[in-house]
C-alpha cells in the first residue's frame, strides 16, 4: 500500500519534541521511499494536513519561490522498506526497516540500514521508537517520532492516483538515483561524481497560494492550471521530476527517460 507519511515530531530523549523540518517520506505501493527532509526557519512549522511550508518558512511574502532559495536540506534519502506486525498487537504495532540505496549524507549508503518499532496512536498518527545517530552530536541515542498519514490526491478528479519510480544507476562511477511521483507530491535524490547531491520536492495544489513559483507546469491529462510547483531544490544535478509528473498516466514499468546525459528507468508505475 502506498503512503505519504508526514513527520509531526522528533524528540532526542530526554529532551521534548520538536519539528524543525518539512518531512515528507513518499512510499511507493512495491515499498520503495524516498524521504526529504527539509530544514525550516526558526518558529515555521509544516502543515500536517497538505504537507506545505507555512508562510512564515519562505522569509518573505514571495512565498514559495523565497522558500525555494533559502531553505536549506536536512537529508534525503531513498531506498527499500519493510514492516513486520507485532505478535499479539492487532496489526497496532509494527517492527519498520528501511535499507538506504542513496542518502544525502553517507557515501556508503548500502551500509546504512535504520529500524523503529511503530505504534498507532488514538488520534490516527503513528510513534515511531528506536536509535540512531543524533546528527547534532554524532552520537547514537534514543528517539521518538510522530508521523501521520495523508491521502494521495490525483490532480485530475476523473483519474486516480499515481504513484510512478524512476530509477538512475551507473555501476561504473556509482552515480544513483530514485525520483518518485506519488499523488500530489513528487520527490527526487541524486548522488553522483560530477554533481555531487541533488534533492527536488514538488507539490500539486489546487490553488496558487503564496505568489509565483520559481518554476510552474500545467497539470496533467491537458489540464491547464498551473498548480505543480518547485517548492525545494538543492545542488546542481538534474532530475527528471518534470517527466514523472507530465508522464504520470502514461509511463509504464520499463520505459526509460532521458535527464541530461544519464537515462532513468521506471521501476514502478501504478494507480494507487
């Protein structure tokens, strides 16, 4: 099953929670993820109901297009997951792995390999438990995380979701890549010898909100309103984020995509 997951919270145990980033993990229906992270303004918080920045994020009323230039990324990563249900939970509990394939800040990122023991809460979101390195201190600690779901939403109202993965790979230099569509959210990582790490998040919205976009297309299916922003780019790579969504309803497992000088292969396409 497919899910864009939402970071609500993170506590560093003892200290309380906080949220200093915009989170928004994608997961593809074969498990597949890629995970942005997104460092925010001191006072910002993230919308856990659209996943957007608040308005506070971009620093000036140009809104998105400010954000876009000066936020700056946390971490991003992409790979696999799975989840084991806990004996005698009712499928409340689950044991979560998710295995790196490209990570923002690891080269070795095959080695990287996070677990967290997950808890559904009364009011629908999701604790997440466990350890792993404190990035403020190199040290491993305890954590908790609160996470809640949303919906995928298909930019046209005839047509369901999508959820379309793109994958780049050279073996020679180990340049790789995810790029993933997912409703009304697309993500992107790259990590390769000659750029170095690309991030990219785009968002469908119905609605303009904030002023322009730092760079704006049509919606899908001949869909004229120009409602798929750039909301985040880090590095100087390409990615082929614009092709997932033009090609969202059409593309098809196998096919490939040309982005600059290197060729992405969809892993994955379908309605979710």
């Amino acid at each position: 099953m497919a899910s864009i997951s939402l970071r609500q919270s993170i506590a560093w145990l003892p200290a309380r929670p906080s949220e200093p980033t915009s989170t928004v993990v994608l997961t593809s229906p074969q498990r597949r993820f890629v995970d942005v992270r997104i460092l925010l303004p001191p006072g910002s918080r993230p919308s856990m109901v659209d996943g957007s920045f608040s308005p506070s994020a971009a620093g000036t009323a140009t809104g998105t297009a400010a954000a876009t230039s000066s936020l700056e990324l946390d971490w991003a990563l992409a790979g696999t997951s799975s989840s084991t249900p806990v004996a005698g939970t009712n499928g409340t509990v689950s044991d979560g792995v998710w295995r790196h394939w490209v990570d923002s800040r690891y080269d070795d990122a095959d080695a990287q390999v996070d677990a967290g023991r997950n808890a559904e809460q009364a009011d629908g979101s999701v604790l997440e438990t466990g350890s792993m390195e404190n990035p403020a201190t190199g040290v491993v600690a305890a954590y908790e995380e609160v996470w809640r779901d949303i919906d995928p939403v298909s930019p046209l109202p005839e047509r369901p979701p999508r959820c379309v993965v793109l994958q780049m790979h050279d073996p020679e230099t180990n340049d790789r890549g995810v790029v993933e569509l997912l409703g009304q959210f697309c993500q992107g990582i790259a990590r390769t010898a000659h750029d170095g790490v690309t991030v990219e998040r785009w968002q469908w919205r119905p609605t303009q909100e904030g002023g322009a976009a730092p760079q704006v297309i049509t919606g899908l299916g001949g869909s004229q309103e120009p409602t798929w922003q750039l909301l985040f780019r880090h590095g100087s790579g390409l990615l082929p984020c614009v092709a997932a969504i033009a090609g969202a309803g059409t593309l098809t497992d196998g096919e490939t995509v040309v982005s600059g000088n290197r060729t992405w292969t969809v892993v994955e396409a379908a309605n979710v």
